[in-house]
C-alpha cells in the first residue's frame, strides 16, 4: 500500500508476533507442556522458535509476496481484482512456503507434522492469511472512506465560503460600476494610464461575478482575466515582475472552471516575489497532452519548504485544491522550480 505508515508497520509486525505466540502456547499446551516444562515453560525461546517463530516468519515473507503480486503491482486496478488474485495466490503460495518450511526442519532434525497432520500446515495458514488479508482491505476501505468524509466536510465548508463570496459579490453591483465610472470620469484626461487602471480593475469585479453564476467558461476568458490582473500587478512592480504565458492556441476555446488560475497567480507574487527585491519571473504554460489539460503556474521568488502545510495557511490555494478533486478527481501539486521558487501544476 502506499504511503504506509511507522505505526502501520507496527501493528503489522506485532500482529505476526502476537500470533505466533497464540500458537505456541496452543501446541505447548496441546503437547503436555505445563506438566513437563511448568507454568513458564511456553517462553522457552528454542521451544518457540522451532513451534510457531520459524513457522510465522515464513508466513511473514509470503504476505509480502502475496501483497506485492495482488496489490502493490496492481495498485490501479479495482479492488475487486486485487481481492481475487489474493484468494488465488493464497493456496499457491502457502503450497510452496510450506514445502520449504518442511525441508529446512527435515535438514535441521526438527519435529513437525507428518501424514495426514500435513494438513495443518495447509488449513492454518491459509486461515491465517484469508483473515490477514480481510483485516486489511477493511482498514483500507476504513482509511478511504474516512478521507472521502473528511473531503466532503472540506467541500462543504468551501461550497459555504464560496456561496457567501457570491453573495457579497452580487450586492448591488451595479452600483459597483457605476462608482468605478464615476471615479474614472473625474480623472483627469492627461492621466489615461490610471483611467485604465480603473477600467481593468472594473472588468476584474465583472469577471469575478460572472464565476460565482457559472461552473465552466472559456480558457481565454479566464487567461484574459489572468492577463488583467498581472497588468495591474506589472503596475506596481514595474520592472521587477516578468510576465510569460505560453498556451496553444488550439485550446483556447475548451472550457475550464473560472476564477481556476488566479489564486495561483496571486499566491506567487504574494509569497514568492513581493519580499524580492529583484522581483522574477512568473510563468504560465498551459498545453494539451491525451486528451487533458495541463496547467504550470511557476515563479522564481523565495519558494516554499513545507510544501505539505501549505494548504493550512491560504484559502485560494485550498479551495483550488478541492475544487480540482471534486470537480475532476485531480490533485494539485507543488515542487521546486529550477533555480529557485515554486511550480505548481495540474490537470483537467
């Protein structure tokens, strides 16, 4: 499985050993062992290792077999598939452990099941195994569901956030633009570059209710959007902040959730190059590869360490992420840019 954990291992390995023990205490006590060795006598470390050690560490190495062939190389494939091939291999595998299992105590001299007893050492650790193997596609069908109820909640909380942003946005806003038009018309006519500034800045809060009333819009509706933005941003920064933007042309017209681009953007220069002096670079590529879209947002500015606590920290960056997982069962993932700063990418 992946991403196991210390803890997981753990109770993996006293699993086996709390098992092995069980079993050894069974046949001590099966065999008359209390009247021959005492009530302690079940700790005799040889006595052990030869009755359930030796036996349960075979065991051990066909579960890693088993949960390699029926799980680990078929990790993408549905569970149905992986508990299947596990019946399978099962029998086959505790076949072939068992055989080894009975030459090395034939070489060694050591007492094992004989005849018709063999079949022991078929029934129980086939047992063993089915319940092994139960036990843990439960705790992974637990694991799974208690992060689609923990993304559910997350889903809802932003679905409240965003529906209030939508609401606020929504006040009068017309009386929004009206003000923007006033404040430009008092502008004096020399100063056209502030005049655009405000007329920018007026398509930006015209955009941003138009994403809070729709799900999907064009990809250059939101580039230009994007695009709006930087230049009020290239405003402030002047020469400091670079702008590049490679997207193909062939896919402007596909259709991509609003407001998708900007948070990242945002987060750039926030946190990546407002403390620069130099300022940098923010990049943007956008291309299509089997049949999706992908999408880099990089930049050159101070990077992020702890790339897993991130999300905790920002809303725009959050509710990305579980916009791309509700909407697309995509992730948003974060590495180093090269020389220096972060890239952040995704696909639709």
């Amino acid at each position: 499985m992946k991403n196991v954990t210390k803890k997981e291992i753990l109770i993996g390995v006293l699993f086996y050993v709390f098992f092995s023990l069980l079993y050894r205490l069974v046949l001590w006590a099966y065999g008359g062992g209390y009247e021959r060795d005492g009530i302690f006598g079940w700790a005799d470390l040889k006595g052990y290792w030869l009755d359930s050690g030796m036996q349960y560490l075979f065991y051990f190495f066909a579960s890693l077999l088993i949960w390699f062939l029926a799980i680990y190389l078929l990790k993408n494939k549905k569970t149905v598939l992986q508990i299947a091939v596990v019946v399978i291999l099962i029998p086959i595998v505790v076949y072939f452990i068992r055989e080894g299992r009975y030459a090395l105590m034939d070489s060694i001299g050591a007492d094992r099941f004989r005849g018709a007893g063999t079949i022991w050492d078929w029934y129980i650790p086939s047992l063993f195994m089915m319940i092994q193997f139960g036990c843990l596609f439960a705790y992974r069908y637990f694991k799974e569901n208690q992060k689609k109820i923990k993304l559910e909640g997350e889903l809802r909380n932003a679905a409240l956030r965003s529906e209030l942003s939508a609401i606020k946005a929504q006040l009068n806003p017309h009386f929004l633009y009206n003000i923007f038009n006033t404040i430009s018309a008092s502008v004096p006519s020399e100063n056209e570059k502030t005049r655009h500034m405000i007329a920018e800045l007026s398509d930006l809060f015209r955009y941003q209710l138009k994403a809070s009333q729709t799900e999907l819009v064009p990809l250059k509706d939101e580039l230009d959007f994007v695009k709006k933005y930087l230049d009020l941003e290239k405003e402030r920064f002047e020469e400091r902040l670079e702008i590049e933007i490679a997207v193909d042309d062939s896919i402007l017209n596909d259709m991509v959730p609003p407001m998708l681009l900007q948070p990242l953007v945002e987060n750039s220069i926030k946190h990546g190059l407002s403390s620069l002096i130099e300022g940098g670079k923010i990049s943007i590529t956008i291309h299509k590869k089997d049949d999706k879209l992908t999408f880099e947002v990089s930049d050159s500015g101070v990077g992020i360490k702890d790339k897993s606590a991130v999300f905790d920290k920002g809303v725009g960056l959050n509710n990305t992420r579980l916009r791309l997982e509700k909407m697309y069962q995509s992730t948003l993932q974060l590495s180093d840019n090269k020389p220096q700063g972060l890239k952040v990418s995704f696909e639709l």
